[in-house]
C-alpha cells in the first residue's frame, strides 16, 4: 500500500484507525476499497451486537441508531466514490452511471 492509498483510507475511516492493521488487510484484500468496506461492516456489526437504543426512566437515554445509519450511509458512499486502486478500479469507474433526482420547485399562487 502506498502513502496515496494510506491517506484515502485514513479520510474515509478517520484518522484514529490503526495503520498496522489497514496494512495487514491490505495485504490480504488487495483493494483499498474492499479494505474500508470491511473496516466500516465490522463497526456496523459492532453497533448492531448491542441495544441501539437504552433508556434509563428519568436519569438517561441513549439513542445509537443515528450512528448505525451514517455508517450506513459511509458505505454506500465508500461503494460509490473512485478509490486510488490501479487500472482495474478506474475502468470499473469508468462505466459507472450517475443519476439524478430533479424535483420541481414550488408553486405560489
């Protein structure tokens, strides 16, 4: 893994993760995409090993699920975006199609 795919994985995942271990998938993935997709399913499962949501009547609440959705939404954004892989990666980019949603603006009488 080169600098350029390190500092990729560490803006998708946040610099607190462990360069050790993004080499050591690295080396048995070979994709940096398929390193931050596994990365960020394990924090997935994590959230959803435990109660998302616990409450304790009148002292505290605590609500995961808005947690359990952004990172849903960091992979779905991690499937979609370009990652610096070889050529492989890009041609796969390459034929990707965009769409777009476009919604009329409102009315006024």
């Amino acid at each position: 893994m080169d600098e350029f795919q390190r500092s990729w994985l560490l803006a998708q995942l946040g610099p607190d993760t462990d360069p050790a271990d993004l080499e050591r998938r690295f080396f048995r993935l070979r994709s940096v995409r398929d390193v931050a997709l596994e990365v960020l399913g394990e924090r997935r499962a994590k959230l959803l090993a435990d109660p998302l949501k616990v409450t304790v009547d009148g002292v505290v609440t605590m609500d995961l699920q808005e947690n359990l959705r952004g990172i849903e939404r960091q992979i779905e954004q991690v499937r979609q975006i370009a990652s610096p892989e070889g050529s492989d990666d890009q041609d796969e980019a390459d034929e990707m199609l965009g769409v777009t949603w476009l919604l009329p603006t409102r009315r006024y009488r």
